[in-house]
C-alpha cells in the first residue's frame, strides 16, 4: 500500500531514528547492567544508579518521539507559529508524566509570576 504525503511527513528520518536506537540500546545495557548488579547482590546504591541512567536515556526517546509526532505528524510542519505550542504541549507532558519540570518550564513560570 503506498504511503500518502501526510503519512511521509511523519516518518522520522534515518538520522534521528539512527539516534533514538543508539539512546534505546544503551538504555537496555544499562538495564541489563542493572540486572547483573542486582543478581550480584550489588548494593542497592549502584543498581539504582544504573536504573537512574535507564530513566534518563527513556525519557530522552520519549520527549524526541513526542516532539517529532506533535511537531511533524499532528501540527502543520511548514506554520512556523505552531513551534511555540509544541514546545509548550511537550513541557506540559513532561511534567505530567514525571513531575519534574525542565529549566525553561521553570523560568516561564517565574516570568509569568513577575519574578
């Protein structure tokens, strides 16, 4: 079945899929390295030192895919004003997902406060 325009505009391209497996695949070493630890009896510190770095590498997929399918698949690419909103809907999902919010998140906060 051939791929409409739209349907290509939502294909990540290789580079960035080339990224995002490289941060996958050292995402799962780390947890394979957190197992080990773990089934080594390692202490408790060190295994999650490896989860830490699991979460991290995760949540840096999850934010480039997020962004990449806002940005190119749901948003008129070419609307230069729709860059704003996407940067907001991201931090937005970010803080409901993690609870943590990024330097650019807080420093719109302190800006709308007057700080």
């Amino acid at each position: 079945m051939p791929v409409s325009t739209d349907q290509r505009m939502c294909i990540t391209p290789a580079s960035e899929r080339t990224t995002l497996r490289h941060r996958l695949r050292s995402a799962q070493g780390q947890l394979d390295a957190a197992i080990r630890m773990l089934d080594a009896g390692r202490e408790p510190r060190a295994v999650l030192s490896q989860v830490v770095a699991v979460h991290g590498a995760l949540g840096e997929v999850r934010r480039r895919v997020a962004q990449r399918h806002i940005g190119h698949c749901l948003l008129d690419p070419s609307d230069r004003s729709t860059e704003r909103l996407v940067g907001d809907v991201l931090e937005t999902m970010l803080l409901g997902l993690t609870g943590v919010s990024t330097p650019e998140m807080r420093r719109s906060e302190a800006s709308r406060h007057g700080q």
